[in-house]
C-alpha cells in the first residue's frame, strides 16, 4: 500500500499536464521592456493571476505607480499588493488581472526637457509593450490606473489626459497640489518643473490645466481618493478639492480621508476597497482573438 502511494505521488509529481504550483497560485515576473523613449529598458513587476499560465483568455491590466524614492518594486514589499490580489481575486470581489509595476524613479511620470521623457515611455513604450508581452485586454476597459503620492499625481495625469485608453483610476495619497506643492514636497526640488522650481511649468502640467480637454471628451473616469488625515504634505485637503471638483464636474467619484500620516499604513490600509471600486469599471478575462 505504502509502495503504491510513492507511485502515485512521483508521477503526479513528474506529470507535465498539471499546473506547476506556481501557475495555481499566479506569481511575480520582473521584466525589462525596451523603451524608445529613455533610450533604454524600463524596468517593472507584474503580477500574474493564479491560471494565467493555462489560461487562453485575455485579462485586465491596472498600471500601478510608485512613489517619488520609491520603485517598482515598493507595492509588493510594503504594500501587500501580491495577497490582496489573491484575496479578492479568489473571494469572486475582482475579476483575475495584471498589475503592472514599472519603474519611473524620481521622473514624477512627466516629460522632462533635457531629461527622459517618462510620460512618452509609458504611453508609447509600456502598454505597447505589456500588451505584446502578455495576454492583456488592450482596449480602455482593459485598462486600469493607480499610484501613491507621485504615482497618484502620475496617474491623476494619465488618466486625465489619456481617458480613451484607461477606465478608472485609485490615487492614494495623491501628490496633485494645487495651486502648488509645499514648501518640504520634493516636486519643488527635483527639477522636474525647473530649477529653480517654476510654479508656472507645475500649474501647466496639473489638474486645472488638463480638465477642459478632459471634459471635452465626454468620457467618465471613476477615481477613488484616499488620504490619511494626518499628512505632512496636507495631502487630505487636495484631495478633497480634487474629489470636489471631479464631483462638480458630474464625473464619479469616491473619497476617504482615513486615520494616519504619508505612509504604507493609509495605502495598504485602501488597497482592497480601491481594488473593489476601480475593478467595477474593467471587463472581465475572455477569449480574444
């Protein structure tokens, strides 16, 4: 008996037809795309979804932005991002999906004169590369958007920029001041807007700026907002005045000012109910040709 149970576990150990345990449980691939753009590779994670591997269906993709200091890796080791996509993906909450982490350094996702040019790479040199690399939905309903502090300004950016290709974006946290940043944000050091820092380049490159060709679109963005209400940055009363406008707008919204400071404790603390909310504008795996 014993004998025959060894048998049995060698081969369906050694048996090619089963999914290997990566593949039940998804994984994290580290990728390097060739960008155009910067001249270079553009570095990211992505989150592959448990049957991805043995699937022939074609899923969502949410492109998930770091931080300024930070980088692509930052949503995976502080942020919990793998298990709360196993979690809601295995609960029936969100559809099985991507999540793409890429690298952007301190670029603030913009276009940069005499610099790289990390708004052009995302646009032209990422999801054209992801959607060539993976089995992706690369259509607007197979695009989703999302960041922290400088990734959520980037996303706020994208999205408001780029509604025909991204469906909803989730801002944590998000670095978008207006009319400008404060005095300790790195944005007035970086010399992404100019050095010294021009509050004529960053007022251009902002939210006001990009609502009126937004707006003309007639497209909705439905954003989720959510900020701690004890951020150094007072990030809590931007996003509110962002929330506010959106809402004015008639676009839809959702906003939280949560308990805590500019840290992983407010964006992981908000992942699974943005996760819940943006995922409600995506289309779910299927079959494409």
């Amino acid at each position: 008996m014993r004998r025959r149970l060894l048998i049995l576990l060698v081969l369906l150990l050694l048996n090619p037809l089963l999914p290997s345990s990566a593949a039940r449980a998804g994984g994290i691939e580290h990728i390097d795309l060739p960008s155009a753009s910067l001249g270079r590779t553009l570095p990211a994670y992505v989150y592959l979804p448990k049957g991805y591997a043995e699937s022939n269906l074609s899923y969502p993709v949410l492109y998930l932005l770091h931080g300024f200091g930070g980088k692509d890796g930052d949503w995976l080791a502080q942020g919990n991002l793998e298990a709360t996509m196993d979690r809601l993906i295995e609960a029936g909450t969100i559809p099985p999906a991507l999540v793409v982490m890429p690298s952007a350094e301190r670029s603030w996702y913009v276009d940069t004169a005499g610099s790289e040019t990390m708004e052009t790479a995302f646009i032209r040199d990422l999801l054209p590369g992801i959607e060539k690399r993976y089995r992706v939905l690369a259509r607007r309903d197979g695009r989703l958007l999302g960041g922290l502090s400088m990734g959520g300004y980037g996303a706020m950016r994208f999205g408001l920029k780029y509604p025909e290709l991204f469906a909803a974006a989730a801002l944590f946290s998000p670095a978008i001041y207006n009319p400008e940043p404060p005095e300790n944000s790195s944005a007035r050091k970086v010399g992404v807007f100019g050095q010294p820092f021009d509050v004529a380049r960053w007022q251009a490159l902002n939210y006001p700026a990009l609502l009126p060709g937004f707006l003309a679109k007639g497209l909705p963005l439905p954003t989720y907002i959510a900020s701690g209400d004890d951020d150094e940055f007072q990030i809590e009363l931007h996003a509110t005045l962002y929330y506010s406008t959106l809402r004015r707008a008639r676009q839809p919204a959702e906003l939280r000012i949560v308990n805590g400071a500019h840290s992983w404790a407010v964006w992981e603390g908000s992942l699974a109910e943005a996760l819940r909310y943006i995922f409600q504008s995506a289309a779910k795996p299927q079959v494409t040709e």
